[in-house]
C-alpha cells in the first residue's frame, strides 16, 4: 500500500458504523471516507447527508462497493449472517477488511472465509473490540511478564440490561438465530472468549454450559405488523465453565437480562502470586493485588501507561500499512470463537461437557 490517505468504505451503516468505525476512519490522518453501503435507502440517505459524501459513492449493494475501484479497504458492519458473503466478496476483489464480530452465525459457514485468506493471505481484521482496551492490552502484558503468577481462575461477568421487558426492545434481527446465530453468546460471550484468549494466551479445552430465554416473543420489529408477537430463538442469557490447555478453571456470566446495566464488564484473574482485576462500564480501569497487599486483601488501582492507549480503527489502518503489533484479531481468531460458541451452544442444548481442540 503506498502513503496515500488510505480509501477506506463503510458496509453496514447501523449503530456499530456509525459510533466506531466511522468516527475512527474520520479521526485518523491516514485513511478518508469514500464510500458507504446500506440496502436500506434512509440509513444510506442519513450517511450521505451527515458525512457530505456525493451519490455516486453511496450504494446499496455491497459488491457494487466492492468492485467500484472506489476503495481500499472496508468495514463489514453488517448482522451477523451477512459478514461471511461480504467479506470472501472482499477478498475476490483484493480488498482487505475489517469484519464485525462474531465473525458468522456458526463455525460451517465461516470456514470458505478462513480458506479464502489462508490462500490469499487479504490483511484482516476481526472486531473484537476489548482487545484495544487500555486495561486489557496491559493486563495481557503484566500477565506474560508473570506478574500475577501461574494462572488459576478466570472469572468473568459481561452483563448489559436492554434485553429487559421495560425496555421494550422489538425483535430485531439479534432475536433470530438465522441471522445472528446465537443470542447474548454471540453478541456479548464472543467477545469474552476472545478477550480471556487475549489476556491468557492460553486456549480452550472444555465447555460446560447453561442458555436459556427468559423473554420468548417480543414485538415485531416491523411498524406494518402493529405489534405482533414473534417468537424469540436466542439466549437472553448464556453461563459457561471453561478449562484451559494451561489448566485455568474459567467462569462466564452473561446477559442482556441485567437490570441497570449498560456495558459493565468485570474480569477477575487469580495467579498463584497475585490477581488483577479489570473492569469496565463507561471507561476501563485495572487493579491489581500482590506482595504485601495480599494481608490485607487491597486491590490497588494502576496507572496505566500510554503507550496501551490504542484505538481500533487506527490499529487496523496500521496493520495495513504494515505497522501494527500482530494485537489485532485476525479471521482465524474469529474462525476459533465461532467453533467455541457452537460447542457452548452443543453444551447447553445436550446438557454435556464439550471438548475443544484448539485448531
Ligand atoms: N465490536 C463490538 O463491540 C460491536 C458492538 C456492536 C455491534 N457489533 C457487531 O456489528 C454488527 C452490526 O451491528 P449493529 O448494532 O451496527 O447492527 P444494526 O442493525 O444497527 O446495523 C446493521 C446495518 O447493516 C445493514 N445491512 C443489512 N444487510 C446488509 C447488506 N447486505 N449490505 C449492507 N448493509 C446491510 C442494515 O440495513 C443496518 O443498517 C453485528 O455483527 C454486531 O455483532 C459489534
């Protein structure tokens, strides 16, 4: 690639575009924004207005984008069952890309991805956003200079509370499996079992897990049907036991359920010589306990220094121009949590533990 402003295009332009992507792409000095995709033509017309993009950039189908000449890379911030096509569309065209988490709806239709960038090694992204936490990227580093010591537990609590019935939330397309896949776990336990991959650098060997739906119908999410009831065929909430290649015994907790919550992430990792807790609703924060704190059990909260203030869009554009930190998730890391949630899935459904070979 050479130094000119990287072109970069949008496809998808729904809430996650819109408040990351986007707003990354338009803050850095390395990349400008050249074109957008929605076959939704009033989210297309509202991205055209609100970033000042003329019509000829604007499209509403995505390989039309792809094949324009118009772009460089791409942002894939579309539902979940609509990332795979886009993306192999990417790679047939040479376009490298950023894709949204999770990386499909099951790990079978995500393996044509992983083969495409296996042979034409295409530079890629998968989105998993916490990995570009200050708390978490430095959290990783404490943990492989053995900071804490041989890690014993893993306890991990990610809870949001829009799912809730006074929220009211129609069913969008996160309530169908068919286009999301699963529902808390692909939405929220993705990230989690990404990120204690991260933080760990250690794999799964095992799932034991609980799903379950508290709210099986919900309105339809479209004004013509007045209100209809429709069913639900996702999670609202997914627990999960894990063990680990290293012999870390993990715990998840996940909802949508959690009344009054927001985006609140809580990770506690227990090492044989000290524990590190991180955290995070509006912003990110990392304490740790060790030595002489360990008497009286004080967790201390750390400075963090700047060098683990990265931002995700930025790290993608660098990893394109060749200078970024191999930090990134990348389609096989997408590919390793898409066969994890379907055996949590498997776990949960047949009431069994699964073993997971790492690939
Ligand atoms: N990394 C994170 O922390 C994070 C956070 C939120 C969402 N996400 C992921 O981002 C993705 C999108 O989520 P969202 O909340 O923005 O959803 P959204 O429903 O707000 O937006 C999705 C957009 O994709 C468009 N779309 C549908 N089919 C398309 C197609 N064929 N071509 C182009 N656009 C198409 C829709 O019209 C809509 O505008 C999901 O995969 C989700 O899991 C990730």
């Amino acid at each position: 690639m050479n130094n000119n402003p990287i072109r970069y295009g949008i496809i998808g332009l729904g809430n996650i575009a819109r408040g990351v992507h986007i707003p990354g792409i338009l803050r850095s000095p390395d990349a400008v924004l050249a074109a957008v995709c929605d076959p939704n033509e009033t989210r297309l017309a509202a991205a055209q207005r609100d970033y000042g993009l003329s019509p000829d950039v604007c499209f509403t189908d995505y390989r039309d984008l792809l094949s324009s000449g118009l772009v460089d890379a791409v942002s894939i911030c579309t539902p979940n069952n609509v990332h795979v096509p886009v993306a192999l569309e990417a790679v047939k065209n040479g376009i490298p890309f950023a894709c949204e988490k999770p990386l499909s709806v099951d790990a079978s239709s995500a393996k044509p991805l992983l083969d495409a960038v296996n042979e034409t090694g295409i530079p890629n992204m998968v989105c998993f956003s916490y990995r570009f936490k200050k708390a978490a990227r430095y959290a990783r580093d404490l943990i492989a200079a053995g900071r804490i010591g041989k890690i014993r537990h893993v306890y991990v609590r990610y809870l949001q509370g829009w799912g809730n019935p006074e929220k009211d939330c129609p069913r969008v397309w996160r309530f169908d499996r068919a286009a999301s896949g699963s529902g808390t776990l692909a939405d929220l336990g993705s990230h989690m079992l990404d990120l204690v991959r991260f933080l760990t650098a250690d794999e799964y060997t095992l799932f034991t897990a609980q799903n379950g739906t508290f709210m099986t119908e919900r309105r339809s999410a479209d004004p013509a049907k007045n209100g209809a009831r429709e069913t639900v065929d996702v999670d609202d909430y997914a627990h999960y036991f894990a063990g680990t290649q290293s012999g870390i015994a993990a715990s998840f907790e996940i909802s949508r359920n959690a009344f009054g919550r927001g985006n609140f992430q809580h990770i506690e990792i227990y090492g044989d010589r000290g524990a590190l807790v991180y955290e995070l609703e509006d912003d990110d924060f990392l304490c740790i306990c060790e030595g002489a704190d360990e008497g009286t059990h004080t967790f201390r909260r750390m400075e963090i220094p700047e060098q683990y203030f990265v931002d995700q869009m930025q790290c993608f554009l660098d990893r394109l121009r060749g200078d970024e930190h191999g930090l990134c998730a990348t389609v096989a890391d997408g590919y390793e949590d898409m066969l994890e949630l379907d055996e949590i899935i498997r776990s949960s459904e047949n009431g069994t533990a699964v073993r997971h070979s790492a690939r």
